[in-house]
C-alpha cells in the first residue's frame, strides 16, 4: 500500500534531574556539595531511507519518544546522556508541525537531522555553593525536551514528472525509457500509486521520471485520483504534458491541455511556471490534421512540442534527448528550507511577581517565569537578552533596583544564581 501523509507525535528525551549530594570521607571536613549534573535527553533525529517508498509504518506507530537523561549522581558525576531515536523515512519526506503547518525539516539527503532537541539536564547542588550558601540542599530540575505532532508529507524527488488524462500513454512512455514496470491497461487508472523510473541517457548520466497517476477536471479540488498526488509534481523540475492527441477517447487535445495546465495552476501557482514540454502520444492514430493544429497550438503558447508513439517507440528518443538537454539548464531539484523558529513573545507589561532579600540574595518568585526561564539557554548571548528584556519589561529590575541592589550582589530566579550587573 502507498502510503504518503501521516500524522505522529514525538517526544524528545527529558533532561536529567542534578542531584543533591554532600561529600563524606574519612579525615575530610566539610566536603561540601558535590552533586553532579543530569545528563541531557535524546534527540529524535529523522534520516532518509532509500529502501523505502512509503509511509504506511506510520499508520501502525503514532507515537516516538526518546529516552531521558539519567540523574546526576554524588561526586560531581553526571548522568548518562541519553542516545538519539532515530526515525527513517523515505528519501523526499517533508516533516511539517501538524498545527502551524511550518516546516521543521526537508530530508531530502542522506544526512540525519534532529527535528526535537532532547531536555539539557540540571545542575547538581555543587553548582549552588556561595560563600553565603555553603550548604545548597537543592538542585536543578532537567528540562523537559520538545514535542510536537508532526505531519510527514512525502513528496517525491524526481526530475521530471508525466502529467496528463488517464489513459493518455503516461505508463507505457516510462516503461519503454526506463526499467520501471507499471499497469498497462486500456482503461482509467490503471496507475494507482506515482511510479519512478531511472532513464539513462549516457554512461555516468541519468535523470528520474515520475509517472504521476492520471489528472481529471477538479483534481485540485480532490475529485479522481489527482488531489492525492499532485503534491508529488511540486519538487519535479521540468512537467512533461502527455496529450494524446488523437482524441481516441473522445476528447478535444486542446481541451486536455488547458484543463490539466488548470488544475495544476489551482493546486499550486509555481506549478503553472514550471518548465514544460508537450508530448503528442498516439501520433500514429491521429490524422495529419489532427496534428497539425495542435502542433500549431502548441507553439503558438511557445512550448516545445514533440510527436511521439510511446508503444512503437516513434520520436521517443528525441523527446528524451529534448528532456535532458533542458534539464542541463535547469536548477536542481528543489528542497523546501525549513521555516524559522517563531520568536517567544515578551509577557506583555507588568505582572505579578515578588521580590524578598534573604541572606543577602535577592530571590525573585513568578509563577509565570517558569515558561520564560524554561526557553533560556545559558551559555547562549541571545538567549539571554531575551530573558533580560522579560526582566525589564515586566518590573522586575525596576523593583530590584528599589530595594537596593547593586552590582556584583547575587539575585536568585528559579533556585538559579547570577550576579547582578547594571
């Protein structure tokens, strides 16, 4: 079964807890805390596989969470950080947060990227030691790891997608340029699920065409088969528009163009932009009237247009030389940058928070700084300015400064120590 959209959730590792631990050994005196710090959670990381096509694992297992970080432990020794979980997907697998729609990732290469970063792990009591707090009998709490429901869209990485009617020749033209087998058959959707095959030109040169199952009118609006599968177009660099255009169906070639170039335009305005090439299949059954005037019609929109008959193969190799000397030209194929990270809105004016002055440290308590902290990385500048813009834009260094406080003296958020610095 080809399966191509999923929807789960994943849960990176929790950081590990610091500990709380004082050293005691014979002959030593006051050893002093020496809890260490918890390790950090596992990350879920995702990697192509190029031995899968399809997402229909996905259907079965909703749900991924890493393991998190041991604890800190006495002696100043740090947990054990926790390994990565690594998902594989399909080469081509655009991962989107399921609510926003933003894109996290692109795994369109074979190298692994972390989509939720596993939780940092707390610092031990060791960390809490000042000379007014010789005995800190607390520590830090791991962070928890990011989690989202995530939606994975699989489009797929080809050159040059074969758009069209059903029946219009599409499964036979890649089955006689390259080794893929599809369904042949005379009637409508015979092609169920997108078909790629391999088309070599010369030694050490090739391109992938993809057979995309067969457009209707409303395809865009989800009738037929198309909705599904349009999405498979976006990342092919050139479309080659199979017309057969001897109308033995019953329907106008000129018609089949414009209805098909129109449902790609509804699904996707860039579609509509996109290189093309006309393929004119069943040239051998239509009359030379026939061809004449849509040859004319064709170029007179300044596309290239080439006569083919996929089943005796006639014009096949010209239209193939067409496609790969235009794909020279041409930019790779596309991968989709992910979106940036929304930035955190500042807690809008003043809230309620208290300030208390206990052996000399300025503890500073907010319910609602848990959210704020809980984004602060502490070894990084922008990080923290953006904590310090929460302090002054909410009143709490306008109420430090009341009290007193001057530089150098020790203000404590959270049961996290810094010196104060004007």
């Amino acid at each position: 079964m080809f399966v191509d959209l999923a929807t789960i959730r994943i849960q990176a590792g929790n950081g590990g807890n610091g500990a709380v631990s004082f050293h005691r050994e014979k002959y030593v005196a006051a050893g002093g805390p020496d809890g260490g710090d918890g390790g950090r959670g596992g990350n879920i990381v995702f990697q192509a596989d190029p031995h899968l096509s399809t997402l229909l694992d996905f259907r079965y297992k909703r749900r991924f969470i890493a393991q998190n970080g041991e604890n800190g432990k006495s002696g100043r020794c740090t947990g054990k950080s926790a390994p990565d979980l690594v998902i594989r997907v399909p080469m081509g697998t655009l991962i989107k947060e399921a609510n926003s729609g933003r894109i996290l990732a692109d795994i369109s290469s074979p190298e692994p990227v972390v989509v939720a970063r596993g939780g940092k792990g707390g610092w031990g009591n060791c960390h809490f030691a000042t000379a007014t707090r010789q005995i800190p009998r607390f520590a830090k709490a791991g962070m928890e790891g990011e989690a989202f429901e995530i939606t994975l869209e699989l489009k797929l990485l080809a050159d040059v997608g074969l758009a069209g009617f059903p029946n219009v020749g599409k499964s036979t033209l890649i089955s006689v340029v390259s080794q893929a087998k599809p369904k042949i058959a005379n009637y409508h959707f015979t092609t169920l699920t997108p078909v790629l095959g391999m088309v070599k030109i010369a030694e050490g040169k090739s391109f992938v065409m993809a057979d995309i199952p067969g457009l209707i009118e409303g395809a865009s609006e989800g009738v037929g088969l198309g909705h599904a599968f349009l999405r498979h177009v976006e990342r092919c660099r050139l479309i080659v528009h199979v017309v057969d255009v001897s109308g033995s169906e019953g329907r106008d070639p000129v018609e089949d163009f414009e209805t098909i170039n129109r449902e790609l335009r509804n699904f996707n305005e860039e579609l509509a932009s996109r290189p093309q090439i006309v393929a004119a299949n069943k040239c051998d059954l239509a009359s030379a009237q026939q061809l004449d005037a849509f040859r004319a019609y064709i170029q007179g929109k300044g596309l290239p247009f080439y006569p083919i008959s996929a089943a005796t193969r006639q014009g096949v190799d010209a239209l193939i030389g067409a496609i790969a000397a235009m794909l020279d030209q041409l930019p790779p194929i596309r991968q989709y940058e992910p979106d940036p990270i929304p930035q955190p809105k500042l807690p809008e004016g003043k809230r309620e928070f208290t300030v208390r002055k206990e052996d000399g440290v300025y503890v500073v308590e907010a319910d609602w700084l848990m959210s704020a902290f809980g984004m602060v990385d502490m070894e990084d500048d922008e990080s923290l300015r953006y904590f310090q813009r929460v302090l002054i834009q909410t009143g709490i260094i306008e109420e430090l400064e009341r009290m007193g406080i001057q530089e150098g003296d020790t203000v404590s958020i959270l049961n996290f120590e810094f010196d104060y610095v004007k």
